[in-house]
C-alpha cells in the first residue's frame, strides 16, 4: 500500500497498461500455443506492440476523464490563488503521487479548519466587543441625560444640586470622550502606517518622572512607589519614548488603584541578553488566573462594579499591548490572588 501510494499519476497509467496487456498477451500466446492457431509469430509480436498501444491510450483516456479529471477539480478548489496557465499547480499532476495528492488535500483542509475556528473566534470577539463598547458608552451617556433631565425639569434653580449635577454631567462626558480617545489611539495603533519614533533614552529615568506625576495619587492611598534593590541599571533603551511613557504610566496607574492601602508599587529591570526587561508590581488583591487571558481586551473588567468605581476607559491594558507589540515585543503579566500582580515586558538596549 505504502508503495502504491508513492507512485506517481503516469506511473499508474503506464503500470496498469502494462498488467492488461500481459494479461491479454498470456491469454493470447496461451491459445496460440496450446490451440495452434494459424497466425505467425511475428504477425503475433505485431498484434501485441498494437495492442499495447490501444490499451496505453484507451487506459490513460478513461483514467484521465474518470480520476485525473476529478484531481484537476480538487486542486483548482484548494488552490488558494489563480495561477498563470503555464505555472498552474495541474501542469505537474502526471508527476505527483497519489500520496502528494492526499497530504495537499489533507493540508487545505486543515488549513480551512483553522481558519473557521479563527473565524469563529473573531466573530465571538466581535461580537463581545459590540456589546461591551456599548454599555461602556451608554453607562457616562445615560448618567449625562438624567443630570441634564433633573436639571431641566427644575432643579437648575436649587442651588443645593444644580452645580453638583452639571459638575456631574461633565465628568461623565469627560469620560465618554476618554473612550472615544482611547479607541482612536488603538485604531492609529492597529494601522499599518502608524510609525514608532525610536529614539535612546533611560527607562529609569522615564520611570522616575511618572513617579513623580502619580505620587498625588499613590499618596492618597499611602502607597509607596519605588525602584526594586539592585536595578542602579542605566537601562538605556532603543524605543519611542512617549509610547512607553504611556505604557509605563499605564501600568502604574492600574497597579496603584488596585494596590493595597499601605502597599508598594515596585519597578524592576533586568538585563536579558540584547533587550531590557522591565516589571511593574503590585502588592493588592491580584487577579484570578481563568482572567489573565483576557486581561488585554477591550473593555474587560476583572471585576466591573469596582473598575468603573476606579475610572478609566477599560481599554488602558488594551492600548498598553499595542504599543508594546508595535515595537515588536511581547507584554506578559502574573498574578495571585491576595498577593498581587506583576506586568512585565521588554524593551530592545541601546546601541549606542
């Protein structure tokens, strides 16, 4: 079987050609021998080579219109693009085996399989992300419009509400325009024309300043922002400076709202052969592993009565892994619950 599988299309024709015409001769020579029949033996051998001729293309004929024909039709099928006539993939079917033929089906249908499930999957995204941008965007828009009714309705003229709900409405509009923003900023990401601006400076030194933008906020949690023992690395990076001071800021921000009272934000950086890889942790209530995942899509929320309580658009993570694979790295993140959460990525060194 293992053999029959690796003849080639012509071998085929010209095998079974070869079997029905020694068939044919046995029985042919059989009863001119044993029922000495008046013809000569060379009128004999002329009759074979004729034969063989008849049978070679009659076979070849019949297998072309009943097998081969029906093989040009699969591989016109599971072509994936049209091909010029003079280098389409069916010019070399006579020389393919019949093994080539079922590992290339095999192989398309594998293929197809695949990209039904990543079609489905897609679909499922989209699908999940229709309904999340929607609720994200009708939870500000809803609180704006019943602000903006109450007011209406009279309570612009009770100075105990008025400025409070207006104040109200604009922070909610504030925040409806944070996501509009934020999906803006993943699409510029997502286009292929979006260019990163690469240029050498010291993560550290980006790191400091962030600190010192979010030590307001880190205070009113008495969370203490620091660098990890031993990282006196100068960290010289290769990389567009503002993109990682957004994701920097980014992870920073995230890891004080969920930190512990009390707690510490630590940045680390090791040396990793030619890249830098950089750490932002956490010691707050962490996050359970079935959520990791999804950590970096749109809009998810671990937990989204407290998320939306702590602000933000819900596509910070999500703009953090664009910015990081638009420089052709990878962003990672651990976690135990109660004990907190580390997100890593790298970073190519300088050269110079």
């Amino acid at each position: 079987m293992a053999s029959f599988k690796n003849l080639s299309i012509r071998q085929i024709i010209n095998y079974t050609t070869i079997l029905v015409w020694l068939v044919q001769m046995s029985i042919m020579f059989s009863l001119w021998y044993f029922f000495d029949l008046e013809i000569s033996f060379s009128w004999l051998l002329l009759i074979a080579a004729g034969t063989f001729a008849i049978f070679y293309f009659t076979i070849s004929y019949i297998l072309e219109q009943l097998i081969f024909s029906k093989i040009k039709l699969i591989y016109k099928f599971i072509s994936d693009t049209k091909a010029n006539p003079d280098e389409a993939k069916i010019k070399s079917l006579p020389t393919l085996t019949i093994d080539n033929v079922n590992e290339d089906v095999v192989d398309w249908a594998e293929r197809k399989e695949k990209e039904l499930e990543a079609m489905k999957s897609l679909e499922v995204y989209r699908k999940n992300f229709v309904g999340n941008i929607s609720h994200e965007l009708k939870t500000p828009l809803f609180s704006i419009q019943g602000y903006l009714h109450t007011l209406l309705e009279g309570a612009i003229y009770d100075e105990g509400i008025n400025l409070d709900y207006v104040r109200r409405a604009a922070n909610n509009a504030e925040r409806l325009g944070n996501i509009v923003d934020d999906l803006e900023h993943i699409h510029r990401l997502e286009d292929e024309s979006f260019i990163i601006e690469k240029v050498t400076f010291s993560v550290k030194e980006l790191a400091k300043e962030i600190f010192g933008d979010l030590k307001k906020m880190a205070d009113q949690k008495e969370i203490n922002l620091k660098f990890k023992d031993g990282a006196a690395l100068q960290s010289m990076v290769w990389a567009d400076k503002e993109a990682i001071r957004q994701v920097l800021s980014n992870l920073i921000i995230n890891a004080i709202k969920y930190g512990s009272v009390s707690g510490d934000v630590t940045l680390s950086f090791y040396e990793v052969e030619s890249k830098i890889l950089i750490e932002v942790s956490d010691t707050g209530i962490g996050i359970e592993e079935k959520h990791l995942k999804h950590l970096f899509d749109r809009f998810y929320r671990v937990n989204s009565s407290r998320s939306r309580a702590e602000g933000g658009s819900g596509l910070g993570l999500s703009i953090v892994k664009h910015v990081v694979e638009a420089h052709g790295e990878k962003i990672f993140v651990r976690s135990t619950p109660e004990v907190g959460t580390t997100f890593g990525f790298t970073l190519p060194k300088s050269k110079s």
